[in-house]
C-alpha cells in the first residue's frame, strides 16, 4: 500500500534545518511507517542562502515570509527551528491554522510563553512534538526501559552535567544568524535553555517530577561585541553556566551542572542514577554504551557492566545496522520523528509533546528565578500538566 504524504514546512535553515530536514529524508529508509513526509517548503529570511540550503536538501520550494508558509493549503505541519523567541507567535500561528507543530527546545523564552503555545495547540488539538532528541539515544531508551521494570528500586540520586567549551574566548561574538544562542533577546536565557533543558527533560522523564531547585549561575565575559556589528560592544546577558540541586517529587536529590567553559568538553551531556539495588550511567560521548550496576548479582562477581546498545532487541536498533554497528547523533532525530509517525499512524501518544516541554520550560524558569533570588523555588506541579 502507498505511503500518505505529510507535507512539511520547515522553519529555519540553521544546524538544526539541516538535522531535520535529514530526518525527513531518511526516515522512511528505516522505518516502515505508514506515513511519508514530504519536504515541500522551507522558509528562512536570506533568500540567496535559503535557495542554496533547499537545493542541497532538495525542498520542493521556498519561502521567507513564515506567515506565508503557514497559510499554504498545502502544508500539514510546521517545524520551528529558528531561535527561540520566534517559537510562541509560529506555533501559535501554525496551531491557529489548523497545522501540527514540531518545536526546537526550549519550547519557549519564559513558561508563560510556552503555557499559551500549549494552550494553542490543545485547543486547536493537532499533532505536535517537542524535539528533545537525545530521549531518542538507545542507550538512553534502554535506561528507560531499566527503570522502568523497577530493576532501580528507590532513587536516591540523580546527578547530570552536560558540558560544552565553545564561548570560552572573548572573541566569539553574541547575536545574528550564528551567534543568538548568546543574545538573551534570541534565547531567552544560556545553557539553562539550551543546554539543561536537555538534561532536565531526561531526568524527568526517567525518573518522575522535579518539586524544588536551587540554583546559582554565572556569566563569564561580562561583554561581547555583536556579531552582525563587529566593533559594537553591548553586555551580555545569559548564563554562561549554570548549576543547580533539585529535589524529585519521589523523594530523589538531583544535582545539575551545565557550562560552555569546560575546556576539552564538546557536547558531554551526562548523568547517573542511584538507586537502592542497581545504578546507570551514561555519557553522550560515549553514545553506544550505557554503564550498568546491579548489587544483585553475585557477590565477587559483581561490577559495572558496560553494556553496547547496538543489538536488535535494544531500542531503536533493529532497524539500523548489524550488532555492533553503531549509529550517530542525527539518528536520534530520525527515531524521534519515526515514532511521531507511529504515533499519528496508531494514536499512540506522541512524546514528547509541547506540554512535556512546558514541564521542562517550568524547571528552567524556576532553576533562573532561584539563581536571581538566591532561594530555593517551588515548581508547582498543577501548573505543568
Ligand atoms: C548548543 O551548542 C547545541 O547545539 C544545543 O542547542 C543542542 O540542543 C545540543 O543538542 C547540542 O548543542
């Protein structure tokens, strides 16, 4: 039976047009879902270099007005991956016409922000996902999978840091097409957004709620030139690190650390679990590997497992390579949309949605708002779902 079409638009020609558009083109290779997508339109301001980015990925066609876009009859879902201040008025936009939405994290600026984006799309009630990939990283889905069977028992302890050293040099502008994940008017906040928004949504999602953080933050370089205005020197106004505990609603402590000033680490997205008869371990650049304890085992036996994540029966990978093959960082974007055309195919609930990262955008508002205060912040939990 033939395949039906879903006609995208996609929304910004940046690293992360390039990783979707690479999930449009091949997920249907390695996946046998009933749906196809389509890469019928992109749109991006710059119309010389939004020419030669749909011709590489073969966009049937272009826009530069996302307005525009959104009123095209022949477009099901709009995907959002410029900067985060765009998000709220396209997916509303995109909800408001009847369109599923796809949204790059943060979901938002600022959870109010992203309350009215949910509210949008749930009215509206279209389709829509938030893509927060690295849920896609088998090792990651297998944890899942671990703690999910209780193999854990209590949590005690959830520690994540996720590491980057991009911004050490004063050299590095803030703003434009390159740099905005440094302007607080384009992000919204630093690695808080960018960076531990990844981190908190795994942990959530591994291990239940977030009640309560703490958290202090620090900004480096106090002030960087603009990159679209070499010379014009303005305060910067993000966090260039971040580090935060958390208290779980089971009763679990977390502690969070994310910078992009840890010289030598490029994108160490990290975490352990302690539970009370077995702990996990993972780290994203060792991606293929998940680090197993469990007390159970036989004593004088016992250690830490360091299981390969790339046999058939471990999430994801029967539909990737032979055992021991391993796959990359743009195969967890493709097993994140396969799963969003499962879901559409088989009314299986898509995750995760735009509510998920309002959770998250909530944590993240709380994490900011402690760090300004210098007080413990209550994430109320009516508030997220
Ligand atoms: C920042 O450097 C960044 O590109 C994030 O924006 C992504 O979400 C992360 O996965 C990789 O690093």
């Amino acid at each position: 039976m033939g395949k039906r079409a879903l006609n995208i638009g996609l929304i910004g020609t940046g690293f992360m047009g390039r990783v979707h558009s690479n999930a449009y083109r091949q997920v249907n290779q390695f996946f046998d879902v009933k749906y196809r997508p389509v890469l019928k339109a992109v749109c991006a301001r710059k119309e010389e270099k939004l020419k030669a980015f749909a011709g590489k990925w073969e966009w049937e066609s272009c826009e530069t007005d996302w307005r525009k876009l959104i009123d095209r009859k022949d477009i099901d879902l709009i995907d959002i991956a410029v900067p985060n201040n765009m998000h709220h008025d396209i997916a509303i936009a995109a909800a408001e016409a009847g369109k599923m939405v796809f949204c790059e994290k943060p979901l938002a600026m600022n959870a109010e922000e992203g309350r009215e984006m949910v509210d949008s799309v749930e009215r509206a009630g279209v389709s829509n996902m938030i893509w927060f990939n690295y849920r896609r990283v088998p090792a990651i889905a297998l944890a899942k999978q671990i703690v999910d069977q209780g193999r854990l028992g209590k949590i005690f302890h959830y520690r994540a840091r996720y590491l980057q050293d991009w911004t050490i040099s004063s050299g590095v502008p803030q703003g434009g097409e390159t740099f905005w994940r440094l302007d607080i008017e384009s992000a919204g906040s630093g690695v808080t957004g960018d960076l531990l928004a990844h981190s908190i949504d795994t942990a959530m999602w591994l291990t239940g709620r977030i009640s309560s953080v703490s958290a202090m933050t620090e900004t480096f370089i106090k002030e960087r030139s603009l990159q679209e205005e070499p010379g014009k020197i303005e305060p910067v106004g993000i966090d260039d690190a971040c580090a935060f505990l958390a208290r779980f609603e089971n009763g679990a402590m977390g502690t969070f650390e994310s910078t992009r000033y840890a010289r030598g680490r490029k994108n160490q997205n990290t975490f352990e679990i302690n539970g009370e008869k077995a702990s996990i371990c993972f780290d994203l650049e060792d991606a293929h590997r998940l680090q197993y304890f469990e007390h159970g085992d036989d004593e004088g036996l016992r250690g830490w497992r360091s299981i390969l994540v790339t046999d058939m029966e471990h999430p994801y990978m029967s539909h990737w390579w032979v055992p021991g093959c391993v796959i990359g960082y743009e195969h967890t974007f493709i097993n994140a949309l396969a799963d969003f055309l499962e879901g559409l195919e088989t009314g299986k609930k898509i995750c995760p949605d735009l509510r998920e990262g309002l959770a998250a955008q909530y944590v993240c508002d709380a994490v900011l708002c402690s760090s300004e205060t210098n007080q413990w912040q209550v994430i109320n939990p009516s508030s997220c779902m």
